[in-house]
C-alpha cells in the first residue's frame, strides 16, 4: 500500500504543470467598449483564439457591418472571433495568427504579446509593416 502511494505521488510531482499562459483571459479594448476573451482555440488547443464577450451597453446592438461577407454583416458583434490560429513562441509571446477588425472589416496577420507591465500588445501587420494597441487586462 505505502509503495503505490508513494508511486502515485511520485507521477504526481513528475507530471508538468499546464498553467495558462500570461496571454489568456480577459482584455479590453483601448476604447474601453468592448472585451475580448483571449484562450486555446476550440478547434486546435495549440492555437491561441479570441472572441468579443463583452460590449459597453452604448454598443451592445453593434452588427458586423464592414465584414466583406454580405452574409456576415448583420451579425452581432458579440461572440465575432477576432483572434485565431496564432501560435506560441514563447510564454506571452504569440504570432502566425490573424486578427479581424470589425470596425473597419479588414483581417491582418499579427503578433501577440505580453509587455513587462502586463498589459498586452496587440499588433496588426501588412506587408511587414506592423501597427499595435495595448489592451488591459480586464
């Protein structure tokens, strides 16, 4: 009995522990309108994903109405994925990803990471020409 505890307890210190990374959770908007989740994709949990769970209530009708998708464009904005497929380099360091834009319709490769301060950098690119917002953790 002592030896399978023992053993049991042994896997137990030897099994890695999976926290989330400093990425995940909730973030909000630099405008202070809405919030994205921020967490493995349901599809792939190696990849990192976002969706809008929250909206100020000044925005809470707001539909998709850029998306190039007229099929898309009554959607509410609550629940859009704008964050998908991006991949670890690092902890708190995420790129290879897309980012959608519902403001302006647009989708951009990105880079996601964490800043020193904990607040979060969110870069958008074109071309290799890369602009960012820093989000705070909500």
């Amino acid at each position: 009995m002592r030896i399978a505890l023992l053993a049991a307890s042994l896997l137990l210190l030897a099994s890695p522990a999976f926290a989330a990374d400093p990425v995940e959770g909730d973030w909000l908007m630099p405008d202070g309108g809405s919030k994205v989740h921020i967490g493995a994709c349901a599809g792939n949990p190696a990849q990192l994903c976002g969706v809008v769970s929250w909206l100020a209530p000044a925005n809470a009708n707001d539909r998709d109405s850029h998306n190039p998708n007229a099929a898309l464009k009554n959607r509410p904005i609550l629940g859009v994925a704008t964050i998908f497929g991006f991949k670890q380099n690092a902890p708190g360091n995420w790129s290879g990803g897309k980012l959608y834009d519902p403001a302006t319709g647009k989708t951009y490769s990105g880079k996601i990471s964490i800043n020193p301060d904990g607040t979060l950098k969110v870069q958008g690119c074109v071309f290799g020409i890369c602009q960012g917002q820093t989000w705070k953790r909500a």
